[in-house]
C-alpha cells in the first residue's frame, strides 16, 4: 500500500498563533517539533495497517518544517518550495491513500489559525459556487487522481468541514477551537495517540471509500483581501476579473485549476 501525507502546522495540537507558525516566529521551533512527531505518528498509524511505501509532503509556508532527522526512517520526505502542485507535490494515480496531518479551516470560517493559502491575500476560494479552503481543494486534487482523502487532524470546527464534503472520512480533533488564536489542545502525547489510531482505522477501511470529485468544468472564483491584489493578478489574461475584489477562470483539468489558484497568490504576494 503506497501511502500519501500532506503535512501542515496550523492544525497540530499545542499550535494557536502566528509565533508558532511563521518562520522567524519566537515559538517556531517547538511548533515544528510538534509537527514532526504528529506525521511521524500517522506514519506509525500507516505502517501498522500495512503501508509499504509512505511519502510525506511538508506543506506548510516554507515547507521546510519538519525536521529530517527527526522523520521516522520508512518515511521519504519531501521538502521545500516551489512546488507545482504545492500542498499535494508528488502525489500520483499510483496511491491508495491520501492523509492530511495537521490541516485548518477555511478562510472566512470559525477555527484556529484559519485561511486559505495566503491569509494575507485570500479571502475566499469558491468552485462550482462552493466555498473550498485547502482541505477540500487538496482533496480535490486527490480525488481528480483518483486517490481517497481517508484521514484529516486539526481542530473540531476542521473536522466538521472535511465531513461537510467527505462524510465517511476519518477525523481525528487534537483540539477544540476557542477563537481564530485559542484553543484547548490535547497533550502532544495524546494527539499522537490519537493519530495514529485514526490514520490506522482509516486505512484499514480504506478500499470502501471513495475518491472526492467534482463535476467539471470547473469555474473557480478566487476573491481576494483587497482590490490591489485583483488588479495584479487580472494582468494574466487566464484571470476575469468579475468584481472589484474577484478574479474568475474556467477549466476541465482540476490540477490546472489547482495551479492556477497557486499562481495568483504568488501574483498577488508580489504586490507591494
Ligand atoms: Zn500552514
């Protein structure tokens, strides 16, 4: 069984603000401490129910979070950016699974550290007329490759939004969201328990779920935090701009769209 993670920060019990998050952030260190030992204990979840061949995606920021000689030895580690299909780099048909350690709400929604990709550009990502945040645009892009998204862990108010569009996903809390900068987390002790039983369960039922798909085309909105960053991105002829602060695009090939999504937020971070 050859198994996929995509791993983020936000998400990680013992992980509420930006100190924990951003790269010169005073508490940063420990934050990626926490990090790695929650992959590695979905990699041990993996393991256990059978996984032969396990890569892990660092994805959050930098992506360059998790410490290597740290990783658990069966797992390969990708790291670094840019990446083309950023969060979901490498992911191919040849998978059985895909796992999301770590994950956070949507922009706009309730939930510990939420945004979409950019909380300093994005305000809201909708496809088909749907409000996607990075969950359900990376499981998308599993979905598309026809792999499951089987397993996702954050906070309560994330697990309610991967069952909003993946009902019979495995979800696992390690904390319960208080405000955007809040929350009541387990011990790191408890959320690795907790991952790897979940990532265990959700693979061992794995051949009975199915991939996350959407009916194309797909017409993806992207809105964004102010006008100046619409006026950047609509200068590539792919974006319409629609309203003062939305660009829009069409397309069939969903990983197309994906990296369309990742284009205009490196346009829009370019702006002054
Ligand atoms: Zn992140």
């Amino acid at each position: 069984m050859k198994v996929y993670i995509s791993a983020d920060i936000e998400g990680v019990a013992g992980v509420v603000h930006a100190e924990h998050t951003l790269r010169d952030g005073k508490e940063h260190d420990n934050a990626r401490e926490l990090m790695t030992e929650e992959v590695n204990a979905c990699i041990e979840g993996a393991l256990a129910a059978g996984a032969d061949e396990i890569v892990v995606n660092d994805s959050h920021g930098t992506m360059r979070n998790i410490y290597p000689n740290r990783l658990h030895s069966k797992a390969k580690l990708l790291m670094g950016t840019p990446k083309k299909l950023a969060m979901m780099e490498g992911l191919t048909a040849e998978y059985d699974a895909v796992l999301f350690v770590g994950y956070h709400t949507r922009a706009g929604k309730n939930g510990i550290l939420n945004h979409t990709f950019s909380g300093k550009v994005i305000k809201n990502i909708r496809v088909n007329a749907i409000d996607m945040g990075e969950f359900g645009l990376n499981a998308l892009v599993a979905g598309y490759l026809n792999v499951p998204t089987v397993f996702v862990s954050g906070c309560n108010l994330l697990a309610e939004e991967a069952h909003a569009l993946i009902p019979k996903i495995e979800t696992v809390i390690v904390k319960e969201s208080i405000s955007r900068t809040a929350a009541l987390n387990v011990s790191p002790s408890e959320s690795k328990r907790l991952i790897e039983q979940g990532t265990k369960r959700a693979l061992e039922g794995v051949s009975g779920k199915t991939p996350f798909k959407m009916e194309g085309p797909y017409i993806v909105e992207i809105e964004f935090l102010n006008t100046g960053y619409a006026d950047a991105v609509e200068i590539v002829p792919v974006y319409e701009r629609i309203d003062p602060l939305t660009v829009r695009f069409t397309n069939n090939n969903w990983l197309h769209c994906y990296r369309f999504i990742r284009g205009a937020i490196m346009i829009a971070n370019s702006v002054q």
